[in-house]
C-alpha cells in the first residue's frame, strides 16, 4: 500500500502543477486522480494509469450516478470544474474492474438488494430515499455506487484524443453538466459481459463533438442522456448540440443510444457515418412513463449495421429499473411533466443485415405518440434464420409479441417511409395500432 500511496501522490503532485505532463512508457497503479484546469497530459505509447479496486480509497463525491444526482464514489479519473484540458497520447488509462464487476455479479447471485457492507451503509447515510430514487440496472439498491473510469463534470473546453480506455467499474466516459469536448479517436474497450459499463454517456451536456472512436463494451456504446425523473426535470440541463460521427461500435447493447435517462431533454443530434456491428440494438432510443422529457431533431444518417439482435429501436415501454406495472400500460395516460415526448426525427441511408430478433421496432406512447418521424432510403435485413425472441428486440415491457420480425409500428404520427425495404422476413411492415402516415 505505501508504493500505492507514493505513485498516488507522485501523480497527483504533477497534475496539480497543472501545465505539460507527460507520462513515460510503464505501469502505474493509482489510486483516484483529479485533473486541474489548463492541463495537457500526455501518455506515451506503453503508459499504463492503472487504478486500484479498493472500494474504501474512493471517497464519496456529490455528483450524478445513473440519472440521479447522490454521493457515489470519487472518479478513477475526475475533470472536476475545470476548463482547458487536453488528454492525448498513445497510452492506456485502466480501470482494473474485474474486481468490481465480480462484486456486482455475486450481489445480483445472492439477490442483495439493500446495503450491507460499511462502504454501503456509508453511502446510504450521505443520500436519504435512495430507496424511492429512479434507478436504472447498476446497483443503487444495495448503494454500491462504483466509480466511473473518467467523469468531467462541470467543465468545458475539454478534449480526449488517442488514448486507450478500458475496464471500468462502472460507466467508461461520462462527461456531464459540461459543454464544448471533443472525445476523438478514442479506443474505449470493456468486456461484453461486464455490467454497465457503457463507453461514452453524455449526459446533460451542450456541444460535444464524438470523432472516430472504437468503442468494444458491456452496455450501450455511444449514449445521450439528460437526467432521470422528477429531479432531472427540475434540473432542466438538457443534452444538446451533439455530433457522432465516423465511429465503431462493436459488442455492445447499443449503437446510438438516446436515454433512457431522458428527463431535460435531448435535441439537436446527428449520428451519421458509423459501423454499429454485433451489438444488441444498432439506433436506439428508450424511455417510458415517468422519465420525462423532449427528445427532437435527431438524425441518424449513413450507418451500417451487421448482425444486430434489431438495428433500430424507438421504446417508450423500456423495462429496465422499473417494478411497477403503471408506466406500461397499454390505455392513455394523463399526459405530465414526467411523459416523455419525441419528435422530428429522420433515419436516412441506413443499412441492416444479419438482424437476428427482428428488423426495427418504433412504438409510441398511446398519449404521446411519436410525432414527424422520417425514415428513408434504408435497407433493414433479418436473418432468415433468426431464432432470438422477436421480444428481445427492445427490452420493453407491456406490449403484445408481434406477428413477424418485420418493422413493428405503434402510436405514431406523420410517418413518413420513403424507399424504405425490409427483407428476410414475411410482414415487412407491421402496423398494429393508431399510425397515421404524413401527407
């Protein structure tokens, strides 16, 4: 522990000198760092930050986790309101996570659902009603609040480029509360089975630029959110201004991922010139009763996509973190604050193949229908040997199984389909209930 605490110090001490630091070719294992403003570090080719899996050396910290904001544990890499930092180079930034994954899996295997341990009940004390808080699949029941490999938090003119980021705890890069970055040419490697550690998370940030970045992960690959429930509704910090383009998505649950923390809002998105391959769902969008929210003007534009369980996916019945059987019902609901909306929307020049559940499925709410939405010049295959649960398809909750693996549509208004051709299956197009086509 005494050479931890040296090589802790040792690069905390230069990067609070703040300037050029480059770090040499080795291995350093660290415990959490933070990043002050008006730094670049460099790391060199075969520089490897590695972090410790010592729960009780992450100290608490108020920021958000999942959506919610709550004291959860200090970033391996923190970017805390800090503005003007550059991380480049060809080295590796590790977030040493077995441990923290093998932690996870043996929790859900003994069905822990509330605090246990000292470090738990630590962080249930610092955040009163954690049980009533939304929560999505990482673990706030048992208040095991794992720490992100990087966060920037409250930050802006920020930029990563070149380097290698891989097994973290919990979610990889999640830039939040910040605006102006750029995350380019970024390798962002976890392992598929690895639990919610999703690559990069943007959430309720402004003018973020994603450029050719390989993304290989445990969860979604490239997702936009904007806070959960109530608190991220009164928050009001939407996800904004957003450009994805030129990047690999590879073994991940999704592509191109907006929410399903949707509660500020999303807008003003293009996702245009990726390869999502062998991932759950290619476009992906989720939300449902409860989460709140307007989501508008996204474009998905020129993406390819091979062997996905289903290439594109709108969901407002998404499942996960949810026990009640209210937001999913099939009979309209009083439309509030907390209904989440989506609209002007277009999918252009995008190709499927390989599509193992089924070729796409858009669902509205029966309230709140999907509203203007475009989908054109797209070829969406399925395997004509497909043998996974067309259910699978989005991870929702609620609705009926389809007749076919065709495109399922529900509760959509002005749907315009354009050169639109899905093969591999019989009932191409399903239209079940309350569609209406634009003129």
């Amino acid at each position: 522990m005494s050479d931890l605490v040296t090589t802790t110090k040792r690069l905390q001490t230069l990067l609070d000198g703040a300037g050029v630091i480059t770090i040499p070719a080795g291995e350093y294992l660290t415990g959490p760092l933070e990043v002050r403003s008006n730094t670049k570090l460099i790391l060199e080719k075969g520089a490897v930050i590695k972090f410790i899996s010592d729960p009780s050396i992450y100290e608490p910290v108020f920021s958000r986790w999942e959506g919610v904001k709550c004291y959860c544990m200090h970033p391996c890499l923190f970017i805390n309101e800090a503005h003007d930092v550059e991380i480049t180079g060809e080295g590796v930034i590790d977030g040493n996570g077995s441990a923290w994954w093998a932690e996870v899996w043996r929790k859900k295997s003994v069905g822990q659902n509330a605090p246990e341990s000292e470090i738990e009940k630590k962080f249930a004390a610092l955040n009163p009603g954690y049980e009533t808080q939304p929560g999505g699949g990482g673990g706030r029941p048992c208040q095991f609040l794992r720490p992100s490999l990087i966060q920037i938090k409250d930050s802006y003119n920020v930029k990563l480029e070149g380097v290698t980021v891989q097994n973290s705890p919990f979610w990889t890069i999640h830039p939040v509360f910040s605006h102006d970055l750029v995350l380019q040419n970024l390798t962002v490697k976890n392992p598929y089975d690895s639990p919610n550690t999703d690559g990069i998370d943007i959430e309720s940030c402004s003018h973020v630029k994603v450029i050719d970045c390989s993304v290989f992960v445990g969860d979604d690959g490239i997702a936009l959110k904007s806070g959960s429930g109530p608190e991220g509704i009164k928050d009001n910090v939407p996800t904004t201004d957003i450009l994805i383009k030129g990047c690999r998505v590879v073994k991940a649950h999704g592509g191109a991922v907006i929410g399903s923390e949707t509660a500020a809002g999303i807008s003003n998105v293009v996702v245009e010139d990726c390869i999502f391959d062998d991932t759950d769902r290619g476009i992906r969008i989720k939300s449902r009763r409860g989460r709140g929210g307007a989501l508008h003007d996204l474009v998905f534009r020129n993406l390819s996509m091979k062997n996905n369980i289903c290439p594109l996916v709108v969901n407002m019945f998404y499942k996960c973190g949810c026990f009640e059987d209210g937001p999913f019902s099939l009979e309209k609901q009083e439309i509030t604050a907390e209904t989440p909306s989506l609209y002007n929307v277009v999918v252009e020049g995008c190709k499927a193949e390989g599509s193992r559940a089924s070729a796409g499925m858009i669902v509205g709410l029966p309230e709140m229908p999907v509203k203007n939405l475009v989908v054109k010049d797209c070829v969406l295959g399925v395997d004509p040997n497909a043998d996974v649960d067309v259910n699978t398809s989005g991870m929702y909750r609620g609705l009926p199984t389809p007749e076919s693996r065709g495109l399922r549509l529900r509760y959509i208004e002005g749907l315009k389909l354009e050169n639109v051709n899905v093969i591999g299956t019989d009932k191409e197009i399903l239209i079940e209930d309350s569609v209406t086509f634009a003129n």
